[in-house]
C-alpha cells in the first residue's frame, strides 16, 4: 500500500468514490452534502491510499486554517487551525493500516504547511464509533458532542512536533 498526495483529477475522483461509497452509500450521509467548496480550495490536500493493484483503499483531506465560519457550527473547534476530515477507508479495506497511514500523510502535510517552528495543532471531527481510533493515534477530544448529518461527533485535537533533524 502507498499513499499519495492527490495531484490529478483522476486521484480526486478516486478519493471522491471512495468518499461516496462509504459516507453516502454506507452512512447514509446526503450526497449534496458530501463534496463541497473546500475540496476545491487550492489549499486543501487530499490524500489517496492505493493497493499494490492500484486500487484506491482510503482518503482523508486537510483544510488550511480558515478565517470565515466554516467551523461555526463546531464550537470547540479554533478556525486558526488546519482541519484533518473526510477520512474514510473501503469497507474491505479496514483494520489493514490504511486509515493510520492516511492520518500519518494527513499530520506530515500540516507539519510541512503549517508548521510554526516545527510545531502545529490539527484539529477533526470524530464521529463517537471513530474515536477509538483516533485516540489510539494521540487525539484528544474537547467540547460537548454534537450531530452532524444525524451521526454523533467530539471535535478532537492533537498537537503535532516536526521530529528533530539528526
Ligand atoms: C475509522 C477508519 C478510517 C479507520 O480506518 P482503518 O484503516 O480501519 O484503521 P487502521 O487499520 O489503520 O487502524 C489503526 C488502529 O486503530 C484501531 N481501530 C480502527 N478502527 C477502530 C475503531 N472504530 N474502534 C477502535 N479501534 C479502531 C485498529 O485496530 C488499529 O489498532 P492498532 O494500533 O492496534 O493496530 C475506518 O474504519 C472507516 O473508514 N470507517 C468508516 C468511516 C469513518 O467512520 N470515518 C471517520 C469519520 S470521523
């Protein structure tokens, strides 16, 4: 498996039928819902995990910080910080590791974008049967829980360091 920064149209779809087959299809998520504005921002990173076929596995995007209200409706979430979400992996293709080299690929990007002195805070939004997941990978959730789309969520956070250069 490998994942890659999404640089070609033809990688955005994958990462969108992905993204369709499991929130809409799966989740029952509505599709007007899921593709929106902040997939086409030229600031946003989308990430595509591939198998050795070829066979895209899992996505995830990263939003740089935002300064308009885009994170109104989270209200433990600071707008000032870059937002990992949309993450998802095939149903066939979970407990393989692909959702944790995704999140990897998603924390390197903020780092290497975002990063202040080698340092940055990203913060998500979990649905509550994600968190363990989440948790595992050092997130810390804060604020009250809320539903979007119907699915109970905790924004969550994690504070990224640069590893030091040997
Ligand atoms: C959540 C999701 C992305 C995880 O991806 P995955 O590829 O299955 O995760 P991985 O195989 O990389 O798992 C990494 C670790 O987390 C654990 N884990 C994964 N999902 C878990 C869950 N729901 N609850 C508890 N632990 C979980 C794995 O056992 C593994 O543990 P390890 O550290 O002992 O190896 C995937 O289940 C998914 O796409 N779910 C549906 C969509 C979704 O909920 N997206 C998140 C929206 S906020």
């Amino acid at each position: 498996m490998r994942v890659v920064e999404v640089r070609t149209p033809d990688q955005l779809e994958d990462a969108m039928r992905v993204r369709f087959a499991v929130f809409v299809d799966e989740q029952g998520v509505s599709a007007d819902m899921e593709r929106d504005a902040q997939d086409d921002d030229p600031r946003t990173v989308h990430v595509v995990a591939y198998a050795d076929d070829g066979t895209a596995l899992g996505t995830g995007r990263l939003l740089a910080p935002h300064t308009d209200d885009f994170h109104a409706d989270h209200g433990a979430m600071d707008p000032a910080n870059p937002h990992i979400g949309r993450l998802a992996v095939s149903e066939a293709a979970r407990g393989t590791g692909a959702g944790r080299a995704l999140m990897l690929a998603l924390e390197s990007a903020a780092l290497a974008r975002f990063g202040a002195d080698g340092r940055v805070r990203v913060e998500l939004s979990a649905q509550d049967q994600a968190m363990p997941f989440y948790a595992r990978l050092g997130y810390v959730a804060h604020g009250e829980g809320y539903l979007d789309e119907g699915i109970p969520h905790h924004d969550a956070y994690k504070d990224l360091t640069a590893p030091s250069p040997r």
